[in-house]
C-alpha cells in the first residue's frame, strides 16, 4: 500500500484529477511515513514519466533560452532594487515629514499651553474674553474693520494675511517668499482700536501684542535680512515675545513716543502716551532706552516698573523730563484693564478720568483742573455703558461740563457772543461793567 | 556530448552554486533547464491546461528563481523537491494574479494532491483507521524513536523544537523520525506480502 510504486500511482491519478476518496485517505496517510521531499521526488518521477511517455502531448520543444533567463534576472533584480530604494526613499521623506510634523505640533502644543508669566497672573476666566476682541487694520489706504463677529481669513496685506482664530485672536501669518514686495513702498500695518475696543494680535514669529482701547501699533512688512523687529506704540498694551531658537537670537524693538523698549524674550505691559511712557515687566528682560541723559534702565524681575514722564514747561520754555528709577509694584495692577472687572479703590481721580478716557474716548480736555486729592472708588464692567461712567466721576464730587461733545472739568467756559445782560439790569450800563460788577462799586457812597 | 549530462541532480546544483565562471554558469543553467523544463511545463499543463502562455511564463519564472538563488543552491538537499515547491509557490502567484478569471479558480479548490482531506468523498474514518495501524507499528519501536515520530508526525513539532526538548542533537531525531518512516515502509510492504494489509 505504502509502496513507492503504489504513491506513484496514486500521485499520477492525482496529477490527472482521478484521484479516488481511496486514494485520497492512502495519500493523506502516507504523509505521515514519507517525507515532504520524498513525495515530491515521487511526484518528479511521475512527471518525467509522463513527459517519457508523451502523453501530454508535448512533443514541441520551448528550448527556454538561458540568456533570457539570465536578462529577465538581471531585469527584475534591477526593478527590485529600483522599487526597493523608491520605498525606502519614500519611507524616508515619510519619517521626515512625520518627524517635522511632530516637532511644529509640539512647538504649537508648548507654545499654547505653556502659561506665559500673564497667564499664571490673570485667570482666563477674569480676562476680557477675546470673542469681544474689535479693532481695525489699516495697510496703505486699505482698511480692515474686524468685528465680533469676524472670523477665518480677513485681508492679506502683501505677504501677509490676517486671520482670526476661533478663539477670537487676531494673527498675521506669514505668506511665502513669492508674495513678498520686491521693490516699491512697504507700508506698515496699522492695528487701532476704538473706544471700548480690545484686540491680541499675534505676529507671525509668534509674538503677541494685546492692544488696549484707544491704542494702536504699528508692524512693519519684514525687510528682507532683517534680524530685528520694529514696532511702534502709542496707547497701552500687553507684549509678548518669545525666544527663537535661532542661533542668531531676534530682538524685538518698540518704539514709544518717548522712547524705546528692546528684548530677546520678555512679557511686560506699556502704557505709552504723548507725554509719558510706563513699563511693567511680567517676565524675561527688557531694556528700555528714553531721551534723557543717563537713560537707560533694564528690567529683569517681575514687577520692575520704570516710568518716563515728559510733563511739563518752566518759565523758560524748558521741557522738564523725568525718569524714574526700577521699582518693585504690582505687576497684576499693569495688566487690570484685561479683566473683565475692574475695581478702584481710593484711586486719584485724575488717574481714573484718564483711564476712562482711554477707554471710553470721553473727549476730555485736561485733567490738570481735577484736585490731585480727590479720589474715587469703582467698580467697571468692560460691557458698561459710558454713563455709568459720567455717573461715578459726578458721585466722587466733581462737576463735568461738555462743550461740543468735549468734557472739561475747569467750569463752564465764557462766549462772548452769548453774553447777556442780567435779569433787571438796565441795558444802558455798560455791559462790561456789569459783568466785572463795576456799575454796583459805582454805586457804593466814597 | 556535455560534461554535465552525467551530473546528478544534486552536482549540478552544487556546481551552479560554486563556479564563478559565466560560461560555466551559463551550461549548468542549460542543463538543469533541459532536465526539468518538461516535467515542469506537464505538471502545469495538467493543472492550466487552457493557458499555454501563462505555463511558459510560470516555468520561466522558476528557472529565473534558479538563476536568482544560484548561490544557495549547494544547501538545497533535494533538488527536485526543491523545483517542485518553487513551482508550486510562483503557480500561486500567477494565479493570484489572475484570480479573478472564473477557469482558475478550481486549481485551489480540486488539488487534492497537495491536501487529500479536501477530497469530497475523503473516508475520515477510514483514515483514522489507518491512522491507528500505524501508531500500533510505531508502539513496538525503541522508545527514542517512537517519541521523536510521535512529536514531529502527530504533535507537528519541528525537529530543532524536538531535540530541544528532549535534549538532542537535531541529526540525532533527523535520523530517529527517519529511521521510524523507513522502518515504517518496510513492515507494510512485508505485511502486504503476508497478506497483512
């Protein structure tokens, strides 16, 4: 049953599809007591066998060429190699990608949820949310107007555009180089907020900039070769810039109406007006450089506040500067106008008038006629109406008087063409004695 | 007349394997082309008949194997075997290529060559039968062999898993298994001629 010659039939039944449900079983069977290899020998000699016999009618003769079969190698060797290196390089540029692609989102990643030195400072709960977040853009004659409710992309200027996240932020992102200018004039964009208006802008080598009401700044298209970053600022706002690995470290200057502020990588609030200039530093460095001799002051700590005031004239037509030295404050009360509520207690009513007038565009002429004195307590929504406002300034005891929509707190100003006579005065005195009370001293027996 | 004609299979390829020589390799190649080409092509032939393309490319591409492994073919113990499998592999190639062509889809389903117990009418009892006449042949053998046999046929072990365990060298349950099959085929053929079957 186990014979060679037995298999060998059974094999060649097999070969020919006869094979029997018998066969099949001794088949299976002898599995189990031939080797894999021995089989096949089988199965070989069956086929000679066969090819002997010319029963399969094979009498023509293919004579397989072994120069073909060496070329054919020699053809799928190379396609192989071919295939072999395209995947590999195909893996390659996979992994690079995959790997540039996990360095960006990690950047990304740290760069959003490693709280800035602000951050740490002000819950974002107590923030001012950014979906408020309006302003303007001007570039050249261009004006954009971003509102509450403007999102995605809203204008490109030049090789930049402006979009906005979702979460309310502005960002100029950085277009590739062939939309730079390649001559011509380079306007600089222009970020302004109006009364009552916030905006955080963040630029494309990732610093932000977070404009308070009544505030602009100023961001010039790169120049090309440019290390550093120029911005102007005139208002109050919070700034931010990141280091740059770059072997080359960037520095950001910004330039006040008195002054200017450098750093590689720092967090710290401005408050630059017409005639003076206030610096907070949050965190990292900045050094400030203003026009007056021995002007130079460096912030390193948190809290370091420096303040620059170009106040006033003397008799001889001097303009009096002041600088002060570093001092320790509390960086939380540089950043108060971000929150959404904002609480004054006992603070100079000067100081509140001004900050209102910042941000509610009051219109006010001078604060010089409000007593240094006075003080006022207050707390403000950054949603109140201007009202509100009028009514805290009249409680704390000082009188406003508005005049073609300008408020002015020295009393009401005198118009000679609406000057009248009294009630019961005669109108054949002279007017101006009248009012200078002269017609009454005339009166009075010498 | 060729020098290689009087080769045996396995000189042939040992040959294929160590000569450096392109004219040499080139002959060896020839040779081993002229022996297996036939029987080759009438197993193809048997099973595509329908495809005479198809054959010449399916026996092309074992001879290209040939030539591709021509280096490791010294370690191939039988030669025949050997082209067989290669054909068998590059034959389930092809037809993979070709699958969704209805007149190749019995060659997986009726080989029963290659797997008997697909046979429809496959007797399982009978089998088992048969099965059990050889555990009883083997239950009579030395204790080494019948353990080594029983791992490799019945438990499916491979023979290094075996001498692993049972702390052998690999020839040593090589020759056990083999010893047992050869041992094996002898006691049918003399049971047969008793009238043992």
């Amino acid at each position: 049953m186990y014979n060679p010659k037995n298999i060998k039939k059974i094999i060649r039944r097999g070969l020919e599809r006869k094979l029997s449900a018998q066969d099949a079983v001794i088949l299976k069977s002898a599995q189990l007591i031939y080797e894999e290899n021995e089989l096949l020998e089988l199965e070989m000699d069956v086929l000679e066998e066969m090819v002997a016999e010319r029963t399969m009618g094979v009498s023509e003769h293919r004579n397989i060429d072994t120069g073909a079969i060496v070329r054919a190698e020699r053809k799928q060797y190379i396609r192989q190699l071919l295939i072999g290196g395209m995947r590999v390089c195909a893996g390659i540029v996979v992994v690079g990608l995959i790997g540039a692609g996990v360095v960006a989102v990690n950047q990304w990643w740290n760069e959003r949820t490693v709280p800035s030195a602000y951050e740490k400072l002000v819950l974002a709960g107590d923030r001012v949310p950014a979906s408020e977040f309006a302003c303007t853009v001007y570039w050249g004659n261009s004006a954009t107007v971003v509102g509450k409710e403007s999102t995605g992309r809203l204008g490109r200027f030049g090789d930049k555009e402006l979009w906005r996240r979702d979460n309310g932020e502005l960002e100029l992102v950085q277009l590739p180089s062939q939309f730079a200018f390649s001559a011509g004039h380079k306007p600089d964009i222009r970020v302004v907020t109006d009364a009552q208006q916030q905006c955080a802008v963040w630029l494309p080598d990732g610093s932000l900039i977070w404009l308070d009401a009544g505030s602009s700044f100023s961001y010039p298209m790169k120049k090309q070769g440019a290390q550093n970053m120029e911005i102007s600022l005139a208002g109050r706002a919070l700034i931010r810039v990141r280091e740059h690995a770059d072997p080359h470290p960037r520095t950001a200057v910004l330039r006040t109406p008195n002054g200017s502020l450098t750093t590689q990588a720092g967090e710290f609030a401005v408050l630059a007006n017409r005639t003076d200039t206030r610096v907070t530093l949050l965190d990292g460095r900045v050094d400030g450089h203003f026009p007056i001799d021995d002007g130079y002051r460096i912030l390193t700590n948190r809290g370091d506040q420096v303040t620059y005031d170009r106040c006033c004239t003397d008799a001889d037509g001097n303009i009096n500067m002041k600088l002060s030295d570093v001092t320790r404050t509390d960086p939380w009360q540089a950043v108060a106008w971000t929150t959404r509520e904002r609480n004054y207690r006992n603070v100079s009513l000067r100081e509140f008038v001004l900050e209102m007038n910042r941000t509610y565009n009051l219109g006010v002429k001078s604060v010089n006629c409000i007593p240094e004195q006075m003080t006022i307590t207050a707390s403000i929504h950054f949603k109140d109406p201007v009202d509100k406002i009028y009514g805290y300034i009249r409680k704390a005891g000082l009188a406003m008087y508005e005049s073609n929509g300008m408020v002015s707190f020295c009393g009401p100003e005198l118009d000679p063409g609406r000057l009248r006579y009294p009630d019961g005065v005669s109108d054949s005195l002279d007017l101006m004695d009248v009012l200078h009370g002269r017609d009454l001293l005339a009166a009075v027996p010498r | 007349m060729d020098p290689y004609d009087t080769y045996t299979d396995k000189q042939l390829f040992e040959s294929l394997a160590k000569t450096r020589k392109q004219r040499e390799m080139d002959r060896l190649l020839k040779e081993i082309i002229r022996r297996y080409e036939k029987p080759l092509a009438t197993k193809l032939r048997l099973t595509i008949p329908y495809d005479e393309d198809l054959i010449g490319l399916i026996v092309n591409d074992v001879f290209i194997d040939v030539w591709r492994k021509r280096r490791k073919l010294a370690s191939v113990e039988s030669p025949r075997a050997w082209l067989l499998k290669v054909l068998s592999f590059k034959m389930s190639d092809a037809i993979q290529k070709v699958k969704g062509r209805e007149e190749y889809v019995d060659f997986t389903t009726n080989d029963y060559l290659e797997i008997p117990e697909n046979h429809p009418d496959f007797d399982e009892e009978r089998y088992e039968g048969m099965v059990q006449k050889i555990q009883r042949a083997v239950a009579n053998m030395p204790v080494q062999r019948r353990v080594a046999f029983t791992m490799r046929v019945f438990d499916g072990l491979s023979i290094a898993g075996i001498a692993r365990l049972r702390n052998l060298n690999e020839q040593t349950v090589k020759n056990h298994v083999g010893l047992v099959k050869q041992q094996l085929r002898e006691m049918f053929r003399k049971g047969r001629k008793e009238g043992y079957k």
